[in-house]
C-alpha cells in the first residue's frame, strides 16, 4: 500500500510487528533506561476530531476523521491508542466527518457526517451493530438521522437524560452557510428524531465570531448528578483560535426549551504554552476509572490550520459541576501517566550506538536535553538495546520530529534485532516540535536491539518509552 492511502486508510503508525527473538547484545554498550510513569502528550501525531470511549470491558475505543470511510481503533492503552486493533468500516460517501462510537440500550452506533462531494449536501447517518464487541459483528446502515427541515448538519451526538435521547449537532439555518448553530432534538431510537429542531446556542461572542462564517459547532456532553454541560467548539477551526465553550443545563430541565440552556461568556480551554487551536474534544477515564481526562485536536505548530494532531491531558470539576480544563500543558514537559497506564521504560537516543553522519545535538526542548538528527545517508542510524522482563506485546512510543522541506510525511527504518525493517512514519511539523509516533510489536523476554536508520525523507530522534500491553 503506497504511504498516501496507507495514511488516509486511517492505519498511519499502527505496524504490527512479527514475534522477535533475543537477538545480539553487547551490554557493555546498552544504554539504560528509566522507569518512568508520564509521557508526552501526543498521542496521534496527526488527525482531528477525536472520540475516545471506555467501555465496560475495559478498552478504549476510538475514532477520528479519516476521510471517506470510518476507522475504529480499540486498545487497554489510553496514550497507546495509535497502536490498537483497528477496523475499517465503508460508508459509501464523500468527506466523512468526526464519527462517534456510542454504546446505546446494548447495541453499538456510529453517527458521522457524509456528503456527495458537496459540502453544502452535509448530512448526518447512523450505523448500527448489535455485537458485543464492535470490531466484530456487521455494520448496519440505519440510513440518515434529521429533523423535518433536513437542513446542513455535521457533528451530531447523544445526551441521554431521564431514560430519553437527545440528538444534538451542529446545522445551518437556512440553506447557506452563514452560521453554525447548535441544535437538540428528540429522539424515539437511536437513529430517528421525532421532534422539530431547536436551537440551543449560536455564534455571538467576540471569540465566537472572530472568523466567518461563524461557527458553533462540535457538541459533547459531560454530565455530573443532575447537570449538564455541553462543550463545544467555535471560531474558525482553520484558525489559531479555535477553542472551547460551554453550555450548561439540568437533567430536570425541558431540554427542549432554549431557556433551559446557559451559555458561558468567556472560552473554557484556548490556545496556551505553545499549543494552537484546541478544539472539538472528547471525555474519557484513565484505565481505573479514577481520573477524567480530555481528549483534544491541535494546530500541529503555529498557523498550521488544518494539519492537527491529537492530544490528551487530565481536567478535574469546579465547585458547580461544570468541567476545569485549565490550560492546554505544555508539549516539552512530561504529564502524569493516567491512572492505571502502565509503567514504561524510557530510552534517551543520545544514549544509543550511532553510525553514519547521525550525531547527537543538544537542544532545551529534548527529552533529557539532547537528541539524535542528521541521519541522512543509507549507512546512518541510531541504535537502542532494550531488555524486557516478559514475553508480550509492546508498544514502542516515540518522540519524533520532521521539518524536511515540502512539508511531507518522512519515515525511518526500524528494524528490531536485524530483522526486516518497516516504516515508521514521522509527520512534518517543524525541526524541535516534537511529535509520537508508534509501534506494537510481539518480543520474548530478554534483550533485543532496536534500529532507526534513513528512510524517506528526513526524521530525527528524542527517544522512545516501551511497555507491555498484553501476552
């Protein structure tokens, strides 16, 4: 598969590797690691629209926009989600946008926007799998999900409130993009609406309409009790002010009146210590269930519209129910891992054995202050002896970067005890804006040496984290 549709397939960065066996290990060489119990933030160096879900048998379950089709990935591993299972799943359309997994009354929907190629004939649709796991089972088209008016309508989701569903989603109110509103619904199943259309919040704040057409759009519910907060996303998401507002309620409430709706004036989660445009998020736990955490697109750098990348980080509640995101953390410090991730083994890549013209540099942003460039002729890599305790399957994290001119995707070549080497693709984003890139892989216990060597392009190094996802 060539690496353009190998990347709008959805599957950029989850290769599986082949069961490996100790290979050569000089220990007199092996660079050490540390255990560590934080990572860097990104955890899918490039995508929007994100949606992660924990369900009840303990995986996340994913989704993002990936172009004509709707890619789910599934995974134990919150920040190693771009290494999971992943399903494809055909939806007979044009620009498929910001798909949803929900778990509704025992049965599994995907709701996402299509077109014809026309953006003006955005619509939403509903898929539905009555399997217990929805990487299995068939995919049935309950067809397009509207209201009377069958207006424009893109980034739909589910409240549910008092036994009763609720579509909301972001619409046009006439026949011309002028605006996007935000809109809520009866529903009489997971795939019909039965009532008219009601408009619960448009764009009118000086950060809401800073960019035309003016946009509210991007809908999730969090729910605490009694409360509702809808957050959702404004401005122009091609902008570096694309943000975050919220939109509060009661369950008690007639959801279906707009005076039952608060608006807050002022953005919940912008733009800060050197990331851009966070935008449409979704709400997941870490793995014990004891931390609530965001999960968010960014501008991969400054003014880089809609090449976005997606991110993760811990938010907690204020005094009245409603969400606290604070800022978005910094990307060159470390955060805590989510409750219940895995301890993980950091290897620093100025450590490891080098060859060629690759050469360490020493740079503030470098994990550990240094990393390894220049790897630039077919002889050139940088190599890493590892030592795992047990047989399994890992995922190896790590932090990459990529400014090669163009502004193309570049790859190195890893290769794990002089086996046959795979791409490791590295999106461009900047020399020294660092972003993730993974891969799973089957080892024995034991010692094993990893290999970084030229591949297309031109990528560097900071250093990766390895650790054991299962048997």
């Amino acid at each position: 598969m060539n690496k353009r549709n190998w990347i709008k397939g959805g599957l950029a960065l989850m290769l599986l590797g082949s069961t490996l066996t100790g290979g050569s290990f000089d220990s007199a060489t092996a660079a050490s690691s540390q255990k560590k119990n934080d990572f860097y933030n990104v955890i899918m160096q490039d995508g929007a629209d994100p949606f992660m879900y924990r369900h009840a048998d303990g995986y996340y379950y994913y989704t993002k926009t990936t172009g004509g089709n709707v890619t789910l990935w599934k995974s134990k591993s919150m920040t190693g989600v771009d290494a999971g299972e992943t399903r494809v799943i055909e939806t007979g359309g044009q620009n498929v946008w910001a798909p949803e997994l929900h778990h509704i009354d025992g049965a599994w929907y995907i709701y996402y926007a299509k077109d014809d190629g026309d953006n003006a004939n955005h619509r939403m649709y509903v898929m539905e799998n009555r399997s217990l796991d929805p990487m299995k089972g068939t995919w049935t088209d309950k067809g397009p999900i509207a209201d009377s008016t069958n207006r424009w309508a893109i980034d739909g989701t589910v409240l549910k409130a008092r036994g009763e569903l609720y579509f909301i989603w972001s619409g046009w109110e006439g026949a011309e993009n002028v605006s996007q509103v935000l809109y809520i619904a009866h529903m009489s199943n997971p795939w019909t609406i039965d009532s008219p259309r009601v408009e619960i919040a448009r764009p009118e704040h000086s950060w809401e309409t800073n960019h035309t057409p003016y946009v509210n759009e991007g809908p999730q519910v969090l729910t605490k009790g009694n409360d509702i907060s809808v957050v959702y996303s404004a401005s122009g998401s091609w902008t570096d002010d694309y943000s975050l507002g919220l939109l509060t309620s009661k369950k008690s409430a007639d959801l279906l009146d707009p005076a039952s709706w608060t608006k807050r004036p002022d953005q919940v989660f912008k733009s800060g210590n050197g990331v851009y445009g966070p935008g449409h998020a979704s709400f997941t736990q870490s793995p014990d269930g004891r931390e609530d955490w965001i999960v968010y697109h960014a501008a991969k750098r400054q003014g880089s519209g809609w090449d976005r990348e997606i991110r993760a980080q811990r938010f907690t509640w204020n005094a009245d129910k409603t969400p606290n995101f604070g800022e978005p953390v910094d990307p060159n410090k470390p955060i805590e891992l989510p409750s219940g991730e895995p301890e993980r083994d950091r290897y620093e890549a100025e450590n490891g054995r080098l060859a060629g013209t690759a050469k360490v540099s020493q740079h503030p942003d470098s994990s550990g202050g240094a990393k390894v460039g220049y790897i630039d002729t077919p002889d050139s890599y940088v190599e890493i002896d590892v030592d795992v305790d047990k047989n399994g399957t890992y995922v190896l994290y790590a932090r990459t970067g990529n400014g090669t001119a163009g502004g193309g995707w570049s790859t190195l070549k890893l290769s794990v005890d002089g086996g046959e080497p795979s791409n490791f693709y590295v999106t461009n984003q900047g020399w020294d804006n660092w972003g993730t890139s993974t891969q799973k892989m089957s080892l024995t216990k034991g010692k094993h040496t990893i290999r970084f060597s030229k591949g297309d392009g031109y990528a560097e190094l900071d250093g990766f984290d390895l650790f054991r996802i299962g048997k």
